[in-house]
C-alpha cells in the first residue's frame, strides 16, 4: 500500500532538518514521480529533488554526503541532490521534467 502524502512530506522535513543541523541547508524541496502524480503503487519509490548550493555537484559525493542522514528516514525516499545554479541551468530532460510535473514542499 503506497504511503500518504502527509507522511512522505513529514519523512522529507525530517531529513531536511537533520541535514540543517549538519550545515547543509536546503533551498527548496520538489517530490516527483508517482508521488507527486498522485498514482504511486506499493512498489513505488518516492522521489525527491533537494537543491541546495552546500551540494558540490557530483551526484556521487552528494549522496554519500548525505547516506547518515537517509538510513534514518523512510527508505524508498529516494534524494536526487542538486545544486541551485545547476538545476537551474540544467535543461535535461530529467531536470525539465521534474520542474514540469514536480511538486514543491514548503520547508
């Protein structure tokens, strides 16, 4: 059974909140996917861009900076980290798409 929007919204502040207490401090949050197209099955993940200039910029060390703070978090969140200026620079696919069908969670 796929999880309700409020829970998903209370798993992300709190691994926004612990990330804030380690410095890094998120400028804007936006769920995509099946989530926040409102058709999740029980076997959807729950993806997540977090944007944040206290990323680097590599995927890789991004998400290893922030592994501690996942495992403490519901675990089919899954965090795509971005940079403010890259995602908004990025016109990828991907990054198009996110901001075409994502959607914003206030901090």
């Amino acid at each position: 059974m796929p999880y309700s929007k409020d829970y998903i919204k209370q798993e992300i502040r709190k691994l926004v909140s612990m990330l804030e207490k380690d410095n890094i401090l998120v400028q804007k949050i936006i769920l995509f996917g099946s989530y926040a197209n409102d058709n999740p099955t029980e076997w959807s993940d729950v993806d997540v861009a977090l944007i944040s200039d206290d990323f680097c910029g590599i995927r890789f060390y991004d998400i290893e900076k922030i592994a501690p703070y996942l495992i403490q978090v519901e675990p089919s969140i899954e965090v795509h980290p971005y940079r403010t200026d890259e995602f908004d620079e990025d016109k990828s696919f991907f990054v198009h798409e996110i901001l075409k069908n994502g959607m914003e969670i206030e901090i």
